[in-house]
C-alpha cells in the first residue's frame, strides 16, 4: 500500500479517513527520521572520534580532546600493529571468526531447512531447544563451558586442537553460541519459500539433498546474507568466550579483542591512548567493510518471478 | 506417452471426522488423451492431480501409469512433468537453466540439453529470453517457461494445475488455444485441472467433473452439456448455468408458473409430484401472445452484443428465478414483464428434487 497516493473515491475527491491516516504516518515519519538521525549521531561520532584521535598523540589527546591533529602520525598504527601484536591478533580473528561462521551457517542452515520444511516428530520440540539457547544468559555458561572444553583437550589425539588454549576450541564454541539465533531466524525465513518451487523441484528429479543445495539455498540468500553479517560482526566482537577459552599462556593465539584489551590494561601505565584508538580502528575497519559490501548483495525479492 | 488410470484412489486427512478430500476416485486416461478435470474450490480436482504427480499421499487404492503402478512410487521416478499454477520457476537460474534443471539432474550431456531447450523455446516464441532470470519475464513468458519445463523432459505424462488463472483475460483465452494445440502436436498424455468451467469445455477431449472430493462424471463436453448426469453437472457446466427450478408434476407434464413444459419420452415421474427441471438458457425465449407461456418480471439484462441475457423471476412465484437467452439487439429493457415459452420439448432436463440425479434420458 502506498501513502504517498491519496486513495480517491470514484468523484476524484479524497477520502477524509485516508487524509488522517496520512497526516498521522507523515507526524509518525518526522519523529522516527528525527530518532534515526540522534541514533545516528550517537553511533557514528564515537566512531569517528576514535579514528582521529588514532592520529594523535598524547599530549594532543589531553589538552583538547576535540581538536584535529597536528599531523597525520602514522606511528601510532604501526605501534599497535607491531609492539601490541594487534596483526598476529588479527589473523587469528579472521581465522576464528571464519571457521566459526562457516560453520554456523551450513550446520545453521541445514538445521533451520529441515525443522522449517520437514515435518516430523519432535520437530517443535528442537525447534524450541534451539530458541531456548537465546534466553540463556552466556555469563551462566562460562564456567560449565570452561570446564567441559578443558574436559574436551583431555581427549586423546584430536584433544589438542578443540581443547582449551585451541583455536578449534574457540571456533566449536563460537558455532554452539551463534547457532540458537541462527536457527531460530533461519527457520522463520525458509518457512517463508514459496512450495510450489521446492515440488517443481522434486519432480524434476532433486533428491532432498539436491533439493536443499541447489534449489532452496540459493533462493535463501537474502536470508543467509542477513544472517551472515550478523555471526560475522557477533563473532569479531566476541570478547568474554576467548577470553575464558584462550589463557595468558596462548597469547599466540588470542584474538583482537584480547590484543585490545591488553594494550588498555598495560596503557594505564605506559598511557598509549593513541596506540590503543588505532588497534579500535583497525578492529572497527573490516567490519564496516563487510557490511558494506554484503550490504550491496542483499537484493530485496530475490525471490520476486518465481512465483505469480 | 502413457494411460493413466486411478483406481478407486482416495486422499484421506486425518481429523475428527476424517476428511475425504479425493473419495475413491476412479478414471481411466487413455494415451495421448487430454483430460480436464474440474470442479468448485475444495472439490479435491488440485489434490487428485497431486496425487498422480507424488506430492499426495495415496490412502487408499492405487495409481498407475502406463500400466505401471505408481502409487508408492517417488516423484521424480514417474516419468511425469507438472505445471503450476504460481509456475513455480527457479528465481536464480535463466530460463534455460530453469528448462534444462530436469535434464542436468539426470546428467544428460550439455549439448544435448542445450540442443532441447533451443528446441522448446522456439515451439514457444521463448528463444530471445533464453538468458534472461524469470522476475525480468512477463506473466504470460513465464506462464510458457513453465511450459517449456515441462516439454523439455519429454514426460509420459503432463500434470497442470490452473495453468492459466493468473493470466489476464485476453491472454488467457489466447494460451488456452496454444496449449491445446500443443497438445496435439505433441500427442503427450495430460491431465488438467481448472475451476473454469470454459476452459474446461474447450480444451479437454473428456471432462470429468469433481464435487467434495467425489467425481460426478466423466464425458466428452458435449456429453456433459446435453446430458448431465445429476443437477449439479448440469448446473456447473454451461456459462451462464443452467436453470434449475422446482416444478410440480400433473399429467400434462411440469407446471412453471402459467407453462406447461410437456416432460420427455421416458422421463419416470410416477414418483414424484415434484421434480427439478433444467432449462439452459437457450432453450428458452421471448414469445407472443398467442403462444403457450408464462409471464417474467426482468430484474436485470446483461448484454454481450450477439446476445443479452434476461436475469428475472416468473410471475405469481418469485422464488423461480430464471435467466433466459434472446437476440441481443432489441433485448427487453429493466423491470418490463415479457412473455416466456420453451423451445422444444426435448431440451428440459429433469432431476430428481432429493438426489439431484437425472431422470430423463
């Protein structure tokens, strides 16, 4: 429906309940532009900030924490790059955060297909197994899972690589934490597929298989894009579970928000201020990349001459 | 190419009480025939062709296919094709990926599939479209790249499901003589459904007419239009329907308001002091004075140019509504009493007013 149309009546006058509805949308409209725009700012000038302070240098941060900085001082990234290991940490974060989210998305994705389009029995009941593990607090997971990963290094052989200290570890954990939400919007969005094309399909001859990987996954898209961004930028930001999972004794292995954490911890000594808002930028930088580029991806109607 | 035949298949939901969707169907399809079944919404006609297609469970009885049961038998091993009524066609893939996705399943070599797909789309005017994705189509392309799908795969057997009820009017019309026809070239086995009555008369070499799940018969269109079986055939079949009243039974025949319709040679009334007459409105006219007939009020005329049809209640009884055929151009006009009579005799039907079922021959 649209409300830039007035509705006309046969005479060609406008009918007056529809110009109340449209002056009320048009009122409803300033205030949500106007909430966007605060929203906006608060998001956007934090963000902005750290990046021209990661310009800076100390005394510059302190004497007015406004002002532009006097030169463009590159050291201050490649401090952080180099002496706060801020590279190697990202590394390691693209590695778990890769793993992790391939694997949410294809155990996800599988998982949400069968339980929004197989009906079988006890389908509801994993269903809500799954969407119960998005009411459950992490902080109540963290020590049980401290001890069942640790429990999990004890395995002879394959022990060492999903173990604590272990990126498996972290990425098996990662995947168990993204998978509830992962599902649970998943299974919403494959009920939402037209049938008819899932039967064409069987009838052209897809095994259930085939059906999923070549019919049913690539009309998901919009869907597993949606959903990709979010693990992505849930994953990089993932703080508390590294740390539990990753011990001092693995700094080889830590992740950027550790890296992060570390220079803050150890600036309050040294006060690398500016050192510290480089590693954030760095940090912040390839996530709004991606979102940038998954973003032009994400096609409305993907499904749209399908069916009708 | 292949028979098809139901034999006493019934689609059962379970529930409290069950629900007979498609009660012990029977039909016989013969090859290369093309087949319409139809019926009001709920008449089991989409559920009895999924059925045939695999989509549906069967209950009870069983489905073959040339000759071949089928009835447990997985979709895409019956040697079947289907066309639906959404059309139903890939979003990501061109249309010739979506023609040839049949035959890339069944690994059959690149060339070939390309080969048949350029074949389907010219029989079809597609082969400009080859390339292009379904949502940069047109509702009547994509009605035929769904008919192109199906072709591609040279099936025993077409199965279409309201193929046609998202095409405008005009188009329509015009698809339903393309499919026809394409039908007839190809010599293919098909089994349509559709809720349209027209469609149903003029594309179907048989007609077999569907209520609640239970089927009403089976006959050619012509059959079906002179020889209804039961009233509700007789009323579903025709556009607009037939008239069905209540007449009452003396020994000049059924009395219709002031008309005495003589009844047919054969037709056992002996029973009954009532029964229900079925009058198309062809068989009926505007008459003289002179003439035997019964006097209607008109309550609304619709014109078609040839033809107007007189919509109105025959007079001292204004529950016997009637529509009645005349020359489209000098129709009565809106609230004028005209003077009705029959045609001939031999073209009233006569139903038994309880079981609807004919009594005439």
């Amino acid at each position: 429906m649209s409300i830039d149309a007035p509705a006309r009546t046969g005479r060609g006058e406008i009918e007056p309940a529809n110009v109340n509805t449209r002056r009320s949308s048009g009122f409803l409209g300033g205030v949500s532009h106007v909430v966007l725009f605060v929203w906006a700012v608060l998001i956007v000038v934090p963000i902005i900030w750290i990046f021209v302070s990661s310009f800076k240098s100390n005394t510059e941060l302190f004497t007015n924490a406004w002002s532009i900085p006097g030169q463009l001082r590159t050291g201050n990234w490649s401090r952080a790059f180099s002496e706060g290991n801020i590279g190697r940490f990202f590394l390691n974060t693209i590695l778990v955060v890769a793993a992790g989210t391939f694997g949410t998305m294809v155990l996800g994705s599988m998982a949400a297909y069968v339980l929004a389009r197989y009906p079988f029995r006890g389908a509801r009941f994993i269903y809500f197994v799954f969407v119960a593990g998005l009411a459950f607090p992490v902080f109540l997971a963290l020590t049980p899972l401290f001890f069942v990963v640790r429990n999990i290094g004890q395995i002879p052989g394959i022990g060492q690589f999903i173990g604590l200290d272990s990126y498996g570890g972290v990425i098996l954990v990662y995947i168990a934490y993204s998978l509830p939400f992962t599902v649970f919007f998943l299974t919403a969005f494959f009920r939402t597929l037209p049938t008819p094309v899932a039967e064409a399909a069987v009838i052209d001859g897809c095994s259930n298989t085939r059906l999923f990987f070549r019919v049913m996954m690539p009309m998901a898209k919009p869907g597993l894009i949606s959903i990709t961004i979010f693990n992505v930028v849930g994953q990089w930001n993932q703080y508390l579970l590294p740390l539990v999972l990753l011990s001092g004794q693995a700094k080889d292995k830590w992740v950027l928000t550790q890296g992060i954490a570390d220079i803050a911890i150890s600036s309050s000594y040294r006060a690398d201020w500016p050192a510290l808002f480089a590693a954030l930028s760095m940090a912040i930088l390839p996530m709004i990349i991606v979102y940038v580029l998954f973003q032009r991806h994400i096609q409305a109607g993907l499904t749209a001459g399908a069916v009708k | 190419m292949a028979e098809v035949a139901y034999v006493e298949a019934s689609r059962v939901y379970p529930g409290n009480p069950p629900v007979r969707a498609v009660d012990k169907l029977s039909l016989q399809v013969n090859d290369g025939e093309f087949l319409v079944l139809v019926g009001p919404s709920g008449s089991g006609k989409s559920t009895a062709l999924r059925m045939l297609a695999g989509l549906e469970e069967v209950n009870e009885g069983s489905i073959t296919i040339g000759g071949r049961d089928v009835t447990k038998v997985q979709p895409k091993d019956r040697d079947i094709a289907m066309v639906f009524q959404s059309y139903a066609l890939y979003p990501h893939m061109t249309v010739a990926e979506n023609m040839g996705f049949a035959l890339r399943l069944k690994r059959v070599a690149k060339a070939t599939v390309a080969e048949k797909v350029r074949e389907a789309a010219e029989m079809l005017d597609l082969t400009a479209y080859l390339d292009r994705k379904p949502k940069a189509l047109s509702g009547g392309q994509r009605q035929r790249v769904a008919m192109g799908r199906a072709i591609v795969r040279e099936p025993s057997v077409f199965l279409m499901d309201e193929p046609l009820s998202n095409l405008d009017a005009k188009l329509r019309v015009e698809t339903r003589a393309n499919i026809a026809a394409l039908q007839q070239r190809l010599g293919t086995t098909t089994i349509y459904v559709t809720h349209d009555q027209v469609e149903a008369m003029t594309m179907g070499h048989r007609v077999a007419v569907l209520k609640d799940g239970l089927l009403q018969q089976c006959a050619s269109p012509r059959e079906l239009y002179e020889r209804p079986e039961n009233a509700f055939v007789a009323g579903f079949i025709g556009s607009p329907s037939m008239n069905l009243v209540t007449a009452s039974v003396s020994a000049d025949g059924a009395q219709l308001g002031g008309l005495d319709i003589p009844l047919l040679r054969g037709a056992e009334t002996g029973a009954h002091d009532q029964v229900t007459l079925g009058l198309r409105p062809e068989s009926l006219r505007l008459v003289g004075a002179d003439e035997p007939g019964t006097e209607l009020s008109v309550e609304l005329v619709e014109e078609l140019g040839a033809d107007a049809y007189l919509h109105g209640t025959v007079a001292g009884d204004s529950n016997q509504r009637l529509v009645v055929r005349v020359d489209g151009r000098t129709p009565p006009r809106l609230g004028e009493k005209v003077r009705i009579g029959v045609n001939a005799a031999d073209q009233a039907h006569v139903f038994d007013p309880e079981t609807g079922l004919r009594i005439s021959d």
